[in-house]
C-alpha cells in the first residue's frame, strides 16, 4: 500500500497592520469681502433728495379751503398785529367748530373768543397765537405748537394736548377740566388761582409758574 503524503497545511501569513495616514482637512477661508467705497459726505448731500411734502387740505364746515384763505378769517399777518392797539381788545369770534386745520400755520394769529369746539389743530403752529377766551372743548391739539400763545380764559376741557409744546403760554383762569395733558411741555407756562387743571394734575412738577395776574 502506497503511503500517503501528508497534506501540507497552509498557514495564511498575516499582513502587517499598516495604518494609513489620516487626511488632513484643510478648511478654506472665506473670500475677504472689502467694504464698498463710501462716497464722501458732501456728494451724499449733494444726491439726497428731500421727499415731497403735501400740504394738508384744511376743509372748514366741509368746504375745502387755502392757507391763504385761513390766513385772512383769523387775521393772522403780523403786520397788522403790530398795528393794533394793546390797550384795546380784539373780538375775531371766528367760527372754527370742527374744522380741519392739521398742521395749519397759524403764527400770532387772533383768536380771541373763537368758536372751536372739536376743531383737528394736531400739529398746527400756534406760536405766539391769541385765543384768550376762545372755546377750544375737545380739540385735538397733538403735537401743536403753542409756546408763548395766550390761552387765558380759555376753554380746553377734555382737549387732546398730548405732545403739545406749551412753553410760557398763558393759561390763567384756563379752563383744562378732562383734558389730555401727557407728555406735554409746559416748561415757563403761566397759570393762576383760577387755573382749572385735570384731575390728579401737579403743575409744580411740569415746569409751571404760578403767577397771578
């Protein structure tokens, strides 16, 4: 009998653990923005243009009417104001009642005794304007310009004067029952025993000077 080979056992070499390198992850930085060249500030003022202003219609009793006109009812030129009388009293007793006069320019206009009851004047320039003993009851006066006016003996119950510049105005024996005082500036204004004022209002924290007449 023939003997038989002994089988040869074949042993798999193990292959060397050889490690690979990590990659390295290069991140890349962004682009540099440079910043847009500014223009110098003469030639931005140069190009800014101013936005157009509409002025407001001012419609009395439904009826649109001009500055002009305005101007004319109430007697509001300076020229002729120089011209009157201190000594004597101006009776205007215009009629106003809920008229529109946003914004309305009513410098040193006479309006002594106006009827104005629910008149719009918000953001209206009253400067140097006299309305005293006018009926101002419940106007809207936000934002109005009534520094140095005279509003002794008037009627400004329940008016809206939120915003309102009121510096030095003259408001003895004026008559503020209700009316909306927040944030109003009455730094300088004058005001008397007679002064009605809202109730819970302190003018002594406002600015406010006591001075009777």
């Amino acid at each position: 009998m023939t003997k038989k080979k002994p089988e040869k056992k074949i042993v798999k070499k193990k292959s060397p653990n050889i490690k690979t390198p990590a990659k390295k992850i290069v991140k890349k930085k962004p682009p540099v923005r440079k910043p847009p060249a500014r223009k110098p500030l003469e030639k931005k003022v140069a190009e800014y243009k101013l936005p157009e202003y509409k002025i407001p219609e001012i419609k009395i009793a439904g009826k649109k009417v001009s500055q002009k006109e305005i101007n004319d009812l109430i007697n509001t030129r300076i020229k002729d104001l120089a011209e009157l009388d201190p000594h004597k009293t101006i009776q205007s007793s215009a009629d106003l009642a809920r008229a529109n006069l946003v914004a309305a320019k009513l410098l040193h206009a006479a309006l002594v005794n106006a009827r104005m009851m629910g008149a719009d004047l918000s953001r209206a320039r009253l400067i140097g304007a006299n309305l005293s003993g006018a009926d101002l009851s419940g106007a809207e006066l936000v934002g109005a310009n009534l520094s140095g006016a005279n509003l002794s003996k008037t009627n400004l119950s329940k008016a809206g004067l939120t915003f309102a510049y009121m510096i030095g105005t003259d408001l003895r024996g004026a008559n503020l029952t209700g009316a909306y005082l927040s944030e109003a500036n009455l730094n300088g204004a004058k005001y008397d025993e007679e002064t009605i004022w809202p109730e819970g209002f302190d003018p002594t924290t406002t600015g406010a000077v006591l001075a009777p007449l």
